[in-house]
C-alpha cells in the first residue's frame, strides 16, 4: 500500500516531522491531496493523525518537511497563515461560543463595520447576513437560524454551522476531524450528504474517521498513518475494511476482540445485590419519574435519541444537577444528592461525554490527573501531596491499563484520545467506587482503543462493580449491556432483558429493532 504519485494534487506533504518532549509524534509523514477529492485519513489513536493536522492548521509548527499548495510552498506558523492560504479546519471539539447567534459565530474574529471613518463604527449585520444566507440555506440553516444563539441548536446543526463558518471565507482545504462524532445514525448520513455537497463546490476534504465503515460510497481515496508515520495511500474503491485494519495496526480485523459475534457480556445466572435505586426521578422537564436499579455485576445500558434525557440523567444521579422529586438508593440505604463530591464518597464515579472540556485537566500530568480524584491517597499529613506515592500508583494504571505514554510526568494533552479515556477511567478506579456510569465512552477513538475501553468495563463488572454506559451507537450498548433502558423526552419507555441470551441465540436484529423502534417511539411486540 505504497503512497501513489499525484501529479495533480493540490496539496502535498512532504517529509512532514514533529517531536514533542522527546516523542516524536510525525515522522517523515507524506500527504497528497487531489482537487474535490474526499481524502480519508486513518489510524489508531497516537498514529500522529490530530499532529498533521495541527501542523495543517497553523496550531503547531513542524521540525521538517514541507507543504505545497498548487506547487507553491507555504510557512504555515499561525492559524491565520492557513486561513490566508484557504485552510480551514473544524475539530472535534467544536469551537462554537454557545451563548453567541449563529451569524455572530460565523464572523466571530472577521467582523463586517460600517459608519464613517474616524467615528465609532457598528457590526454590519445587514451585509453580514447577506453574505452567507445562500450558503447557509444551503446547508440547511435557515434566516431565523442565523439569528438564534447556537446553544440552542442539536449536534447536527452545531456542526453544519462550524462548516458554514469554514465556508463563509472560500477555502480551498477544508479539514473535517471526527465530524460524525455524537451524532444519530440520520444525522450521520445528512452530514455525508453536506460533505458531497463541498467537494461539488470544489472544496477538497481531509476527514479523519474511526468508523470505517462510512467510508465506502463517500471517500475517494484513504490515507493509514500508524506510529507517526505513513503506512500508505490507496483509492477506497480499491480496499476492504479488513485491509485498512490491517494497514492501521499491523493485525487482521479477525484479531481485534470485541466484535459483534464475539463481544456478548458473560453469562450472569443471578444478578448481584442491588447497588443503586431510582424511584420517580424528575428533574425539571428533562427527567420525568425515572425508575431503575442496577446490581452489582451488571452492566446496564442507556439508550435513546439526542435530547432523550440520557446525560441528564447521569448528571442527576452524580448530584451535578439537582433532583426535583424522586428518591435515591445506594446499597439500600435512601441518600440525598445534593453535590456529586458526596457522590463519589459515596462509591459512584463518572466517566464524562464530553473529554476535553469536563474529562481531562490539559495542563497537569498523567500523574496529577489519576490521583486529583482521591488526593488522600497519595498525601502526607492529609493535605501535603507525596509526589513520589503520585507517580507510583498512577504508574501502577499505567501497566494495568495500557497506557501509551513514556512517563506518568507527561502532560495528558499530549496523549491521543483512547489514551485519554484511560487515564479519566483510571482516575475513576483511584476513588474504588461501587457504581461507574460511562457516557459515550468510546466518543472518538478508534477501534482497537474501543476494545480496550469495553475490556476495562467488563473487568470493572466481573470484579464485583456496576456499571451504567451510555451510548449513542446502538451496537455498542448490546455488545456491552446485560439490559439495556430506554429513553425518549426525560422517560423511560422500554427495558430490553437477556440480550446475552438473545446474542448467543444470533438475535443480534431482534434487539437491535426493538431498541431502536422504543426510542423512536414506535411501539414493539
């Protein structure tokens, strides 16, 4: 899978290096880009793929190699030197000010004035509006759209208006990181239809994905990077999933655990004790009279649509927000949520949705970031930090865990996102809680980092824990859950039981429809 020549291409790259603190991170890496091509890029997590394209985007400047852009070379040191050269990147995590409208969003930073000069001049917002309506409308985004606050808006269209935003100023490149990333299966294949849309434009695309299967149909060509460099380019007509696994970690696709006819949950002849108990749960108009339990040894599955309820309902069990009726069980025993510190003294942790923002502290190590959640643990005289009792026990994770990092001490920014999700696992295990909720734990990470996740839950299980995971993929909750609830508009509408039974049955479809009918609302026999 050698890289092929592209005389044509627009943008090639080079002999592309990048180190970090003794880590190389790209090494001699080689990219080529066509006009309107939807060019896939591929690898694990740490394969060097979110380096490339900070490098693309300004955010981080390389060591070596080159860049050409239609044959010229460019000096790519800031962000604004890749907007200046057309390159417009949205990242995973959407840069979006949630209290701001969609317009002001658009132009954030490239305002329109008007008012005569030497005067105090005023946002144009006529000439503003004017400018991206075709476009938005385009993409779905109606007037009014452009005048509501994005916070308002669904994952779907929160995306749509990163990419108007992309396109407000004519680019050439346009960089799409894992942008399928929380949404539903119809969401998902609208946004396919967006990006077809662009490369019709004229509008290249470099699109980083984990989900190999919604390549075939929409990429042109895919790109494998694994350990910091290029394994290799091949058009995506002319390949299989199975030789991408292959070519992303050096294995058959037959050698990753965790698959569909493999993944069943063990056996429980009897469930454990009861660990946790909702009665009624409300909270606003979000939760309406929530009703579960969970038991120890047991993974229990959350599903439903975006805007359900599901993170609410974690957040509310944590004590993040307050409960306005209902009751809250643990080992049998009525407790009052009012804080989720109490919470995890009281044996219950979570993992959250979103990593960067509510997950990982970017600016402290590996080490700070296990041990943050039980400081106890590691200090002297119940409030000095032993440095040494820190860095032991996070190394303990590290082995036990598979954590891909060269020393406790590094800074988890610099991990890649599977990596991460360990380590906010990790700090999870430090508190040994009796209950661990998982929201979309999988969110943006890659297959074999997936497995490892999945295998991490599973051990937490059979250990004697319970286990409450969220899931927008729908595979996902039956290839984990023991039972699986769901969710539509803050209430609980359906329970489906016995899916290990019913997977080593090969009823895999029955309880894939009847999930997916419950939380759409249709009813089920």
């Amino acid at each position: 899978m050698a890289v092929p020549d592209a005389p044509d291409a627009m943008l090639v790259v080079e002999g592309v290096t990048k180190r970090y603190q003794g880590v190389t991170a790209l090494l001699d890496v080689d990219l080529s880009v066509r006009p309107s091509e939807i060019h896939a890029l591929l690898g694990g997590n740490g394969a060097g793929k979110s380096t490339l394209i900070n490098v693309l985007a300004g955010v981080t400047a390389p060591d070596e190699g080159t860049i050409t852009l239609d044959g010229e070379r460019l000096e790519i040191r800031k962000p604004s030197d890749a907007l200046a050269h057309g390159i417009t990147t949205v990242h995973q995590e959407l840069s979006l000010v949630p209290a701001l409208t969609t317009l002001d969003n658009i132009f954030l930073g490239r305002e329109m004035r008007s008012g005569p000069p030497g005067l105090k001049v005023k946002l144009d917002r006529k000439t503003m509006t004017k400018r991206v309506e075709s476009l938005a409308a385009e993409f779905g985004l109606s007037r009014i759209d452009l005048q509501l606050p994005v916070g308002e808006f669904g994952a779907l269209k929160k995306r749509v208006v990163e990419i108007v935003k992309a396109l407000a100023f004519e680019p050439r490149l346009l960089i799409l990181d894992e942008p399928t990333s929380g949404l539903e299966d119809d969401e998902r294949h609208r946004l396919f239809e967006y990006m077809r849309a662009l490369r019709d434009r004229d509008v290249s695309l470099i699109w980083v994905t984990h989900h190999l299967d919604e390549l075939f149909g929409l990429a042109d060509t895919a790109t494998v990077f694994r350990d910091g460099q290029t394994v290799g380019s091949v058009p995506v007509s002319d390949t299989s999933t199975d030789d991408l696994v292959q070519r992303m970690f050096g294995i058959a696709a037959s050698e990753l655990s965790g698959t569909r006819e493999d993944a069943a949950p063990e056996r429980v002849t009897e469930p454990g004790a009861e660990v946790l108990r909702l009665s009624d749960v409300s909270q606003g108009t979000v939760l309406r009279e929530v009703s579960l339990s969970v038991h120890r040894g047991e993974i229990l599955g959350i599903a439903g649509l975006a805007g359900a309820g599901r993170t609410e309902l974690a957040r509310a069990i944590m004590g993040v927000d307050k409960i306005s009726s209902g009751s809250v069980h643990l080992h049998g025993k009525r407790v009052q949520v009012r804080h989720s510190s109490g919470m995890y003294r009281r044996g219950l942790a979570m993992v959250p949705e979103d990593r960067k923002h509510l997950g990982i502290l970017g600016d402290l190590s590996i080490a700070e970031n296990i041990s943050i959640s039980n400081l106890r643990r590691v200090s002297r005289f119940g409030f000095v930090v032993n440095k040494g009792s820190e860095a032991a026990r996070a190394e303990e994770y590290r082995k036990s865990m598979s954590i891909r990092t060269p020393d406790v001490h590094a800074k988890i920014r610099n991990l890649s996102g599977g990596n991460q999700q360990k380590v906010i696992v990790a700090r999870c295990l430090n508190t040994d809680p009796s209950v661990l909720i998982f929201d979309e734990p999988t969110q943006g990470i890659d297959v074999s980092a997936k497995v490892e996740v999945h295998n991490l839950i599973r051990d937490f299980v059979a250990a004697g824990g319970a286990a409450i995971v969220i899931a927008s993929e729908v595979a996902e909750l039956i290839e984990l859950s023991h039972r699986v609830l769901v969710m539509k508009k803050g209430r609980l509408v359906g329970e489906i039981t016995g899916i290990p039974e019913a997977l080593a049955d090969n009823r895999y479809d029955e309880v894939e429809h009847r999930i997916v009918s419950l939380a759409a609302g249709r009813s089920v026999a």
